[in-house]
C-alpha cells in the first residue's frame, strides 16, 4: 500500500481524526462511521501530522504539502545542474549533486500527490479502514 498523502510506501495507519481526540470524546462508542477511520501512511507523513487538529484527508492531505515543502525548504530551492554541468564535477561531488536532485525531485511528486488528495481529485480512491 502507498501512503495516502504523499504516495511513498505506507509502512503505518494515519488515524483521519486523531485518536487523542477520539480518546478524549465521552461519545467515542456511539460516534458516527467516520469518525475512527484510518489511512495507510508512511511514518514522515504520520509524525508531521501528529495529533493537530484536521478533521478530514483532504485537510491532512493539504497540511502534508505546506510541512513537507517547509521541511525540504533548502532542496527544493537548490539550483538545477545539467547532465554536462553534473559531468564535469568529480566523483564525489557530482554522487551528492545527483542525490540532491533525486531528492527533490522525490519531494516535488510527493507534494504534488499531497495537494491532489487536498483538492479532492484523489478522494474517490481513499482506502479507508474503519478502527470501531
């Protein structure tokens, strides 16, 4: 399974309202069917979540996309090297210009997949996995 927010391998749940919240409900045995869903999700995904207040995937979803841009801020604005420019640096740094720009390029898909769950446009194939 992929994570739901930003399409890495799910190796976790994302509990859609967190369950500190649901915990803390006196009416957590009679709460609607979508209250307690769960998400596949990757770790990252799931610690920049963490307990905030966001009710819904699309929410979370675009919540992803604001952290993850913030957190790889310095990548994603690191300059484009071309093939030729890339081809004339030795070894050692040319293996870090590589993996800087594989690096980025996995975190703009990532923050693309993010917003296209926050817009909805992913909504239809959430698999949604109920806790109650």
């Amino acid at each position: 399974m992929d994570c739901i927010y930003c399409g890495m391998p799910a190796n976790t749940k994302d509990h859609v309202i967190p369950y500190s919240y649901l915990r803390n409900s006196k009416r957590r045995n009679n709460c609607a069917p979508s209250v307690g869903q769960v998400v596949d999700c990757c770790a990252e995904c799931n610690n920049l979540l963490g307990s905030k207040a966001l009710f819904s995937v699309p929410e979370r979803a675009n919540e992803i996309a604001v952290c993850l841009e913030r957190r790889y801020r310095k990548e994603l604005n690191a300059p484009y090297w071309s093939e030729e420019e890339i081809n004339e640096l030795g070894p050692s740094l040319k293996k870090q210009v590589k993996a800087k720009q594989f690096l980025r390029e996995e975190v703009l898909e990532r923050i693309r997949q993010a917003i296209g769950v926050a817009s909805g446009l992913q909504e239809a194939a959430l698999p949604l996995h109920s806790i109650l």
